[in-house]
C-alpha cells in the first residue's frame, strides 16, 4: 500500500506540532529538528492573514493523517464508515484510527513510533491471537491478544523500546501490556478521554460535511 515516505521532520514544521513520528528522538531536544531549527538569515517572513474556515478545517484533517500515517483515500473511507456508524462520527473516527494495529503496537510500548510499529508488522514480527498479521490497517476488537514473535522477542531494538515506554507510563486505559511476556490485551474500546491528542476532530467531521 502507498505510503508517505518523505522527511517527517518536515510534516511537523507543517502543522506546527510535534507529531512525535520519530519515538524517542522527537523528546531529545539535541535531536529533534522541530526544537532546533534555526530562523531563517534576513528579514523575519511576513505574517500570514487571518486563516479561513476551511484552511483550519483542511489543516486539522492534514494532521490527523500524519499522525496516524494514512493517505487521503484510506482516511476518507474511515470518515465515511464513522459517519455510518452509531454514535459520534467524529469519535467513532478517532476510535477507528485508535484500533489499527499499527497504533495499538505503538500504544502497548512494542514500538517507538507508529511507523516502526508498520515496520514490524509487515515483517511478521507481530501475532494477533497466536496468529502473525501483516496488516497495519487490522483492525483490533476487545479481548484481542497482541504480541511479539518469539523468534523476536530478544531483539535489543524490541527491549530498548519496552524500557523507554515503561520509563514514560504512559500506556492507555483500554489496553493492558504484559511486558515480561511482550504481550498485550485490548481490554476495552478507546474513549476519546483516553487519546491524548491535540485533535479538534469535529472540525474534520465539518470538512467532510460540506
């Protein structure tokens, strides 16, 4: 599937956020390019006009995708699917989003960004109730049993990413990480009090209603 595969420091400058799309790196300062970039030599850029309605719109949508690495086709299919769903579109979007299997990855600490979680699912590294997935999109339901091939369990890449989360305790509510074991369980269907994200994702629901 098509992916973007362009420098991701720059996606961050666009939106004006840390993306945090490199793990670790993005929370050294030393490293992150977002932190460290320097104003441009001469005259400061003139200040842009006050941003219409649908720039706003169009920009939220914008970073909701990079944060989650789906291209525009992909997104549109989880809107028209949230919108077709009980509930709130707009939370049955992000919800959508919050149950691939690449971000539930990176949710239980197996990875450091949601792009090596890809990384390892298309490898094979990666087993959904026993079985090896190699779809990034999966989307996971409650009581799925998420987990590292055994072949892969002794990687130092896999270890280095456990001890960084387990130093940040950050893992969400709607899932539990067996870390001794390098598993994990999707206890519960993620609210939107449990995603932690800068998102106006009614501004989006807008953008799409027009």
């Amino acid at each position: 599937m098509a992916r973007y595969t362009g420098p991701v420091c720059k996606l961050c400058r666009r939106e004006g956020l840390k993306l945090f799309l490199k793990g670790s790196r993005c929370l050294n300062k030393d490293k992150c390019s977002f932190e460290d970039r320097k104003a441009p030599p001469g005259l400061p850029p003139k200040k842009k006009g006050k941003q219409s309605e649908y720039s706003l719109q169009l920009r939220e949508k914008q970073k909701v995708k990079r944060i989650y690495g789906v291209l525009e086709k992909q997104f549109r299919d989880y809107f028209e699917k949230a919108n077709n769903t009980d509930g709130i579109t707009g939370e049955v979007l992000l919800q959508l989003l919050e149950r691939r299997l690449d971000n539930v990855v990176y949710r239980m600490g197996f990875a450091s960004s949601r792009a090596q979680s890809r990384s390892f699912i298309s490898q094979g590294h990666i087993l959904v109730n026993g079985v090896r997935v190699d779809i990034s999109s999966y989307q996971t339901k409650i009581g799925d049993v998420v987990s590292i091939q055994e072949k892969f369990k002794k990687s130092s890449m896999i270890e280095q990413n456990v001890q960084f989360s387990q130093s940040l305790n950050r893992n969400p509510s709607w899932v539990t990480t067996d870390f001794p074991n390098l598993s994990g369980e999707i206890t519960s269907l993620p609210l939107r009090e449990h995603i932690d994200l800068p998102i106006k994702e009614q501004v989006i629901v807008e953008l799409y209603s027009k």
